[in-house]
C-alpha cells in the first residue's frame, strides 16, 4: 500500500502541475523510484513464492532507473542548459518510467493471481 501511496503522490504532482519544465520533474521520478524501491524492499518480508520474486525484481528495476536517471542527470544538465528541453531526452524520460510500468504491473498481476488463488 506504502508503494501505490507513493506513486499515486508522484502521478498527482504532475497531474496538478502539468506546465512544470522537464528538469524540475526529475528529481521527483527520482526521489519516487528510490523511495519506492525501499518499500518494496521492505515488503519483501511480508511476501512469499513468486510475489516476493516480483517485488524484488520490482524494487531492483526502480533503483537500477533511479541510479540510471542521477548519472545522466549530468550529461542531461549540459544538454538543456545549452538547447533547451531535447525530444531525445524527454523520450529517454519515458522509456524509464515505461520500464518501471511494465515490471510493477507484472508485479501486480502475480499478486492478484496469488490473492485470487489463496480466496479459493
């Protein structure tokens, strides 16, 4: 629950303030792919089977971004401060969190899978 707090907070950041510029918008992704790893870290003692297997991969794929997102946020920084917000940059934004989308909706798939087999 902690995890889906955390990212329903993210989502409405930029739902409330869709005009904010890319940079500014980086360090919250970060700051909600980091936090969101030690979460699931967390809950991977209330887990069992493949649901925990799922959370791990999970946690490691959004702490693997988020370390992903802080190295180039360097190179990044140079790129803007000299053209300006590049397609190219915005697309490697999106490719990140699509990454993180499809293991944690995987992740939430075996969960349900489990619940609904544990319910019967």
């Amino acid at each position: 629950m902690a995890a889906g707090i955390v990212t329903a907070l993210a989502g409405l950041l930029f739902v409330l303030n869709p005009e904010t510029h890319f940079f500014p918008s980086v360090w919250p992704i970060i700051g909600w792919l980091l936090l969101r790893s030690l979460i699931l870290v967390g809950a991977l003692t209330e887990t069992r089977d493949s649901v925990r297997t799922w959370t791990a991969v999970s946690a490691g794929m959004d702490f693997l971004l988020a370390v992903l997102l802080i190295a180039g946020l360097s190179i990044s920084t140079i790129v803007i401060s000299l053209f300006g917000p590049t397609r190219e940059l915005i697309a490697s934004l999106a490719w990140f969190l699509a990454a993180s989308f499809v293991v944690n909706g995987l992740m939430l798939l075996e969960v349900a899978s489990c619940e609904r087999e544990s319910a019967a």
